[in-house]
C-alpha cells in the first residue's frame, strides 16, 4: 500500500511512522508512506493556502487550488485513481469495518486541514471520503490521521505477527473482545478462570464467545442491535437479565 498525507505540518508524523507497528510495516514492504506539506503547491509568492470565506464570517478557508494541484500530481503516474480522505468532522464516523474496507486499496491519500474548514469544491470534486473520528474538533486533520492510518496498516497482510489478531479484535467480529489473562494463574489470589487453564479448547471457545458477548452487553449494548445472535447467545442475555 503506498500512503501519502498532505498536511502543512508534516514534522507532527516523524515519531508516529518511524516506531512500532507502523515502522515494521515499511520493514517488511507493506507499506510506504509520504508526508507532503501542500504549502509547496500555492501558486502564489508567499505561498498561501487560505483565504478569508466569501459572504465573511469568522476564521480562514483553505483554498482549493494546491489541494487540486498536490492530488493531480500525486495520482498522475497511476492507472486507477487513489481513494482521497478527507479528515473532517463533519464526515462519516470511522468504524473498524471502514478500516477494513480501506486497508483494500493500494493507494490512499490524507487530507489534513487547519484553519476554520475547505472550499467546498475540494469536498465535491477532490475527495472520495469524508472521516471523523469522533464528535469533537481538533486543530487540525493529522491527529485524526495518524488514528487512521494505524488501525489500517496493522490490517495488511504480513504486518502483525499473528495474522489471527486482527480477526479477533474488538469490533471486528462484531462484538466486544473477551478479557485476556496470562501468567501467573494465580496472582495475590486473583485466579485465572478454569476454563482457560482447562486444556478443552470446546470449553475454551465457549467461555470466550460467552464473555465477548457479556462484554458487549454490558459496555456496549448498542453494538448488538445490528448483531445476529444465535439461539444459544440469546439465552445467555436472557440468564444476565434475570439475574439483575
């Protein structure tokens, strides 16, 4: 996957590419990344890429014409076009499930803005998605970025040591993860459960699959309303309420 950010503060992805789960990813050619500061693309002698909005009101307004010009040229050499995200809070609410979905494609370019928002015209002609992380407002688009950008290059294939992990993740089943323990089994008489030191992997299964879905129902219910529970699952949810 090549990655590409345009962003007027390229410094803030150093740290974030150059550790962890993301520098491993370009070890193995996963991926590649490219921060570009769209300041380079302005056309004028200061290199401005804001203006004030038409019809006035406050803050600044990134113009469209180095965001224009610094797509152009970074899809120019393709044959298919790249998918362009636009970090806004006014998009979509990410999901795993868009993670997913974008951890499919070989081209991806960030949009990352500052100021009081876009030309509207780098919405409608420019981007292909719109993203927001959560219903609040940052400073601008790379915080929002980086958030993206890890929860998808940890889904190429090669980037994680265990290729189950991300297939047990939280959200990606559709529920909740279950609770994990290690060693000792007994901490300060804090002990593991049976089932889990059980050797019986039916046992095992079963003890996982229920405490994923009691986590669900307890921190996340709303998670549930789009989940197909099976007979056995519903009779656990049943057990729970009655308890109460």
């Amino acid at each position: 996957m090549r990655i590409d950010v345009l962003s007027l503060f390229p410094g803030m992805f150093e740290g974030i590419f150059g550790d962890s789960i993301l520098k491993k990813a370009t070890e193995k050619a996963a991926v590649t990344y490219n921060v570009i500061n769209f300041r380079e693309y302005a056309d004028n002698k200061h290199n401005q890429v804001d203006d004030y909005p038409y019809g006035g009101g406050a803050g600044m307004v990134l113009k469209p014409q180095p965001i224009f010009d610094a797509v152009d040229a970074l899809g120019k050499d393709e044959e298919s076009a790249p998918r362009v995200i636009l970090m806004c809070p006014q998009g979509e609410r990410y999901t795993q499930q868009k993670a997913e979905e974008l951890s499919k494609e070989d081209h991806l370019v960030f949009i990352c803005g500052h100021y009081e928002g876009y030309d509207e015209r780098i919405r409608e002609h420019v981007v292909t998605d719109e993203i927001s992380i959560g219903d609040y407002v940052l400073t601008g688009g790379e915080l929002g970025a980086m958030v993206v950008i890890d929860s998808v290059v940890r889904l190429l294939p090669g980037v994680l040591g265990n290729e189950d992990s991300p297939i047990l993740d939280s959200f990606s089943s559709g529920l909740l993860e279950h609770p994990h323990y290690t060693r000792p089994a007994d901490f300060r008489g804090m002990k593991v459960p049976g089932e889990l030191i059980s050797g019986n992997h039916r046992l095992i299964d079963e003890w996982r699959e229920k405490e994923s879905l009691r986590r669900t129902y307890e921190r996340r219910p709303d998670l549930l309303e789009s989940y197909s529970l099976t007979d056995r699952q519903k009779a656990w949810i049943e057990e729970w309420r009655n308890s109460k």
